[in-house]
C-alpha cells in the first residue's frame, strides 16, 4: 500500500488558508485509491421545521480546518492509518425529494465501488435512507446505531413517505436493517402519542434515552452497544440534534435536556473495534448556530468515526 496523503501541511500553509476540504484532505481525484471518503449530501428539502441543513457540509468542512492528524483519546493517527479523503459533494435535486434520494442512492453506490468507506455530512436525516439502500446491496441486513433527540420512525408527514422523520421505518419496511441490532441513542423530548414508542419497539429497536446515558455513565452504554452490535457490519447515523441545544444551536428541531458533545464523542470512541460500513453526521443548520458551536461538534464528530473506522477491522463484504 502506498502511503497515504494526508492534509495540507499546517507549517507552510495556515489552517485557515487553503482548500476548503474536510480536515484539509486531498479531493477523491487527487488520490489513487481511497480508504475513507467524507461526502457532503447538502440537502434538505425533507426537513419538517427549521430549513437550512443543506448549508451543512460548507459548515462543517470550515469547522474542520483545525482538526488535527493525531487521536489522543484513540491512539490513533487516521490520515496515515488510512487514505481519507473528501470525496466532494453529492449534487442533488432540491425540488424532488424522491429524485434526491435517487441520486443519492447511485451516487453512494459509485463511491463504494471505488473501495471507500464512506463518512456522509448531511443534510437532513432523509439522506440515511439511499445510504442504507446502497449499503443493503454490498452488505445485506446491516445494524445499526442511531445516535437523535427523535426516533425518525414515522410514517408519513402531509402524506409523504421521504421525509427526515421517517428514514428509519422505510429502512425497516424494505429490510435494510439487521432487527437484532439497531438502537436509538440520546432520545428525548415530547412524542404525539404513546403509539410511537410501541410502532418503534415493534420495529425492532431499542432505545437508550438521553437521561439513561447520563444515569447510566457513557462507559457501561457503550460496553452495553458494542455487546448487541457483535461483529455484525454496522452504520453509524448521527443527527447532531442528539446534542443539547446548548452543545448544538444550529440545527432544525432543537430538544432541551441532551447528550454534551464530551458524552457523544466518548460513547463513540467507546465503538472502536466494531465493523463500521458506513456513518453519517446530519442536521447541521449554520444560519441557527452561533460562533460555529454546531459545526465544530459535527467535525470532530466526522474526526472521531474517521478514527474509529481506523481502528476498526476492514468492511469485508457479508
Ligand atoms: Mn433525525
């Protein structure tokens, strides 16, 4: 293997010059075969309140500008571990959701083609749908981690099927998901009614609520994941609203009482070893965030799954 090209040197150019890529990253095209590949899906034509995720990807490639190449907390240096790079973003229709989710779905298909794993910067949770859909197709039934304020179980919203609060009934109605292994992390706030928990519970998954996590200590719920998880391959979704409003203003339905950036960083490094195949960071709204707070935790969330899937074993296709 050849060794990986890493981010622009910090010592000759300063962080805040330069390209825009994530970390500072060489582009797809720059590389000759990629390990990782951070994708932007900037869309967001599925939110049912506060619009604006599709500026989410710009948000967060900025914030990242002072990622740093060493994991302290892992032991882990990503970019030479692994060749990572910001495979761009995913051009999608803002007018067609189901034209998005198209798009989405063949564009994910492509990159994984290439080898890459693929670390996705939404956009609205609806894009976790065609990322599981293309993933399904390389790895059958897949568990899953799905770290929001909100179960994203629904039906439909004024009747549509394709929406940011419904990717994960879809993704259970069409079999992406493996039902032994899926959860819900840092869940809270007010339901319409009672039969939401029982259609989830239904569905399969488990629930550990933000109040758990903090009874609970981030240590014994990640012990608790990576237990279910098994070696089962295993996608990560992370809508940054599972973060207090506190830790993550700029996002598009806020929920008082969550997870600190520190609990869900910790509780994500807590999965190093588990067979990562795929993870997304979604919900990111600039235009309600305040001194990039919200794109910062996206980035050094974006920072901690790129070194899990570091530490991780390769995503052998199942
Ligand atoms: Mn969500």
């Amino acid at each position: 293997m050849t060794t990986p090209i890493g981010p622009t040197d910090s010592s000759r150019t300063p962080r805040f010059a330069g390209p825009a890529t994530f970390a500072r990253l060489p582009r797809l095209d720059q590389v000759e075969r990629a390990d990782v590949a951070v994708v932007g899906v900037p869309f967001d034509t599925g939110v049912s309140y506060r619009p604006g995720a599709r500026f989410g990807p710009a948000a967060i490639r900025d914030a990242s500008r002072l990622l740093r190449p060493y994991h302290p907390a892992l032991d882990v240096s990503p970019f030479a571990a692994l060749q990572v790079v910001d495979g761009g973003d995913i051009a999608v229709n803002p007018f067609s959701i189901g034209d998005a989710v198209e798009t989405i779905d063949a564009a994910a298909t492509d990159l994984l083609r290439t080898g890459a794993r693929l670390v996705t910067l939404g956009g609205d949770h609806t894009i976790a749908l065609p990322l599981l859909r293309s993933l399904h197709r390389v790895h059958g039934p897949i568990a899953m981690l799905h770290f929001d304020a909100h179960l994203d179980t629904w039906d439909t919203y004024f009747g549509e099927p394709y929406t940011h609060g419904t990717p994960f009934r879809r993704a259970v109605e069409e079999g992406l998901l493996d039902t032994e292994a899926i959860a819900h992390v840092g869940t809270r706030g007010p339901l319409y009614g009672k039969r939401d928990l029982e259609d989830d519970r239904r569905f399969g998954f488990g629930i550990v609520t933000s109040a758990d996590v903090m009874r609970r200590g981030v240590d014994e719920v990640a012990d608790a994941l990576r237990q279910r998880i098994g070696n089962r391959p295993l996608y990560v979704s992370v809508d940054i609203d599972v973060l207090d409003p506190a830790h993550a203003p700029g996002t598009g339905t806020p929920e008082a009482g969550g997870l600190t950036s520190r609990e869900l960083l910790e509780i994500l490094r807590g999965l190093a070893g588990c067979r990562i195949v795929g993870a997304d960071v979604v919900e990111v709204a600039p235009a309600y965030d305040h001194a990039q707070i919200t794109a910062t935790a996206a980035a050094h969330v974006a920072y901690d799954l790129v070194s899990v899937l570091a530490l991780g074993p390769a995503a052998t296709t199942g």
